[in-house]
C-alpha cells in the first residue's frame, strides 16, 4: 500500500545469502522498519534503519538510502528457520511514524 | 515484562452482528495501534490511539472504531460485520513516540459467515 513495493516471493537455498529490496515513496522522514513474520503469527521487530547506510546485526542486515526511497534486507547464511514474510514499513503518517507496510516478501529456505 | 496481549484469540460471527476486541499493551507503552491483515491486502493500518485520544487513522469505513482507556487497555469495534471483514486483527503497543518499535499482540482471528 502507498506506493511500497516488495517482491512477493523469493525462494533461497540453506546457507546462502538472500537481499529483499524494499522500494518507497519518500517522505521527507526518516526510519524504517523491517519486520519478520512467520506464518500464523505476529510480525516481530527484525531491525531499524534512521540514517543512510548499512546496519549489521548478526546475520541480518539492513541497508538505507533516503533520498532514493529505497532499503533491502540482507540474510546471511539462512537457515530453515528463516522461511517467513518480511515485511519494510518506511516512515509515514503526520510525524512520521511507520504504521504502513510495505506487502511483504515470502521468503522459503530450502534444505 | 509481559507482552501484548489480545482477547480473544479466535471468533466466529455472522454478517450483521458486531464485535469487540480487546488490546492490552506492554507496561508503560501509551500507544495502540490497531491492523487488519488479510492475505489478499496484507497488513493494513487501521487506527493508533494514544492517552486515549485517536491520534491516527487509516483508510477504512465509520464501520470500525476503538478507543482507549485510561490503563492504555485498548478496544476495537466492527458494527455491521461484513464477509471481508474475516481476516487477522492485530494490534501493536508502542511508547507512542514517533519512531518508535511497535510490539505486535498474536492477534485476534476473525471469521465472518
């Protein structure tokens, strides 16, 4: 919605590496999420990104351009556990706050 | 600390009727923010309240409302239950400043017949 855009599917081998691009129109505010959801669950905080550049957290990573609208994911060495949607929420509504999300990406890790 | 939790889990309606669902937030967040996701429209924003005041709404008809109460406890209301309305109801707590990272309740499941 709004103008965010996700792959809907992506299909990745255990142990390899896998980007989810997340592509949005600009607000003129910073911040955005990235959030993990497992089927039949909640989505759950995976990382945030306020300035430009890439954030590292373990496995995951996350990277940032503002001016160009556009984050990507990065998952290194997945895992079958990894199999989940992803789902970016960029900065929006008055004060920029991220309550729309992008569709979400469907990531399946196979053995 | 305690996580965010939502009653009840699962609910069956029929078109017409209405329905409550009930939010309560981690301890010491002040805003609830209320979704509807469903697979064809996935996760759709539909109001936050914060100090019990709506502070942002999504796109979606007069049919859904909430509020707040003073413990930050949040309610959601469907009037007039529609079949589309069969779909996750999820609400996420928040220290309600802007930016922030929303926690996200395991949802209430609706179906509609």
């Amino acid at each position: 919605g709004q103008n965010i855009d996700q792959p809907t599917e992506m299909t990745a081998t255990e142990g390899a590496i896998v980007q989810i691009n997340c592509t949005y129109q600009t607000s003129g505010f910073n911040g955005l999420f990235w959030y993990q959801q497992h089927a039949g669950e909640a989505p759950t905080f995976l990382s945030y990104n306020v300035l430009d550049g890439l954030e590292e957290k373990g496995r995951f990573s996350s990277f940032l351009s503002r001016s160009k609208g556009y984050s990507y994911l990065l998952l290194k060495e997945l895992q079958m556990k990894d199999s989940a949607s992803y789902l970016c929420a960029p900065p929006r509504g008055n004060y920029g706050q991220n309550f729309v999300f992008g569709p979400g990406t469907r990531l399946s890790v196979l053995p | 600390k305690a996580g965010v939790t939502q009653t009840p889990r699962y609910l069956i309606k029929t078109r017409g009727q209405q329905v409550t669902l009930s939010c309560s937030p981690i301890s010491g967040h002040r805003s609830v923010s209320w979704y509807q996701q469903t697979p064809g429209q996935g996760l759709q924003f539909l109001f936050e309240y914060f100090s019990e005041t709506q502070r942002n709404k999504g796109n979606f008809p007069g049919r859904f409302s909430g509020r707040q109460f003073s413990n930050s406890r949040s309610e959601m209301n469907v009037s007039t239950l529609e079949l589309g309305d069969s779909a996750l109801y999820l609400c996420a707590s928040s220290s309600g400043q802007a930016q922030e990272t929303q926690y996200f309740g395991p949802g209430t499941r609706l179906l509609v017949l």
